[in-house]
C-alpha cells in the first residue's frame, strides 16, 4: 500500500522569517493513488493580525480565528497524522518553511525533505515555459473551480490531489471526496483475474468466414519467409 498526503496551508503572510504564521492546514489521505475519505484540517489561532493582502486571498480573520487551537495544540496529532508517508505540496519551500517554523517552536523535528514530492517541479517539467500555478493547472485538466471563491487549505489540497494524480498520470485523476470508503484493491484484482474469467468457460464457436483460397496460399506462403516466425513454433 502507497499512503501519499496531499498538503496545503493558508497564512497570515509570505515570509515565516518575518513572523508570520500559518492559519489553517488541510491534508487529504490517498492510498495507492485513491482518496480514503480520511482528511487532517484545522483552523489555527496565529497569535497575531494576516497582511491584508493575505487575508484577502484566504478570507480569515483575526476575530474569526481567535478561539481556534493553536500550531502547538496540534502538532503532536500533526506528526502522528503524517507518520513517515510521502507528502505532496504544490511549492513545497513555501508551505515546508512555515510547518517546520512551526515545530521548531515546539521545540519538534523538521519534516523529513526527502519524504516531499513537489507538484510544481514535476509540472515545470512538465509544461516547459508555461503557468504552473495550481490554478492554472487545474484549468488545463478541466478541474472544477467553481467553489473556490477564496483559498483554503482543504479545499486546495484536494485540488491538488486531482493535478497530482494528472501529472503522474494516474489510475483516477477525478476524485470523489464525498465518500469515506477505501476502494478494496484485492477484491478489484480478483474482479479482473484473468486466470478466473476464462476458468470453466466453454470456447466460443468460431464464425466460419468466406476465404479465397488463392489469398490463403498467398498468406502461407508469407509466413514461411519470415525469421524467427512464431507461427513455426506454434505449429511446431
């Protein structure tokens, strides 16, 4: 099984060196590339007022986020959440220099790096010259916009989970989040066993089709100029 967390954040400003702070994270739980329904999201209380064109971007202010948990409150449910899977972010310097502020705070480890998978990496590479903003993305994959009025960190993880799975070229790059299922992959491979499908099965008749027998000849004779034809082997 292949646990994958697709993470974003919102925050007070651009710059952790300048005490700013996150003020939501939301993370979206994929297992071998399909959504568990399992999700990690808090609203967090920074502690201080957003830039205003931060806060014009995420649409949470001060007064809104002054009762909610702070970083500290959940960081030990953070790091249990995310135990050693791989972590997805769409410009992962960014939302990683604020997480890891974050623990350092709390007198915590930093994120394992090498655990991150970046998105905007894989989509410059992919998409050479080109916008690979995480909006710009979802456009060109059809992605539904629709509801994103303002940013917000669930909300945008689970946009990015659909823009990774289309990078990577993935088993099912239209998510459904509505449910809290898992898909069972070994009952799938077992509904696609060939071994079983064709077990005590009764050969299908073969439909007798007109052949000219000048072009039968023509076609036997073909076989035997090629090399190595597998047709002498079968009928060896």
């Amino acid at each position: 099984m292949v646990r994958e967390l697709i993470l974003d954040t919102e925050t007070t400003g651009l710059d952790y060196e300048q005490g700013h702070r996150i003020v939501e994270i939301g993370i979206v739980e994929l297992e071998n590339h399909l959504p568990t329904g399992s999700c990690f999201h808090y609203y967090l209380n920074p502690e201080r007022d957003s830039d205003k064109k931060a806060q014009e971007v995420h649409g949470l202010s001060r007064e809104f986020l002054s009762d909610k948990p702070k970083f500290s409150d959940i960081a030990e449910e953070f790091i249990d959440y995310i135990s050693d899977s791989r972590i997805v972010i769409h410009n992962a310097p960014f939302d990683l220099g604020f997480i890891n502020a974050e623990l350092i705070r709390c007198e915590m480890k930093r994120l394992n790096e090498d655990m991150i998978i970046d998105t905007l990496i894989l989509a410059k590479k992919k998409f050479l010259g080109q916008s690979v903003s995480l909006d710009s993305l979802c456009r060109r994959f059809n992605i539904d916009l629709s509801e994103r009025d303002v940013h917000g960190a669930l909300k945008d993880a689970k946009l990015l989970a659909s823009v990774y799975l289309e990078l990577i070229g993935g088993r099912q790059s239209k998510l459904d989040f509505g449910t809290t299922n898992k898909i069972n992959l070994e009952e799938e491979d077992r509904m696609f066993n060939l071994d079983d499908f064709y077990k005590n099965r009764s050969l299908r008749n073969i439909n007798h089709l007109g052949i000219n027998d000048e072009d039968y000849k023509m076609h036997l004779k073909s076989i035997q100029t090629i090399n190595n034809s597998i047709w002498k082997k079968i009928n060896s």
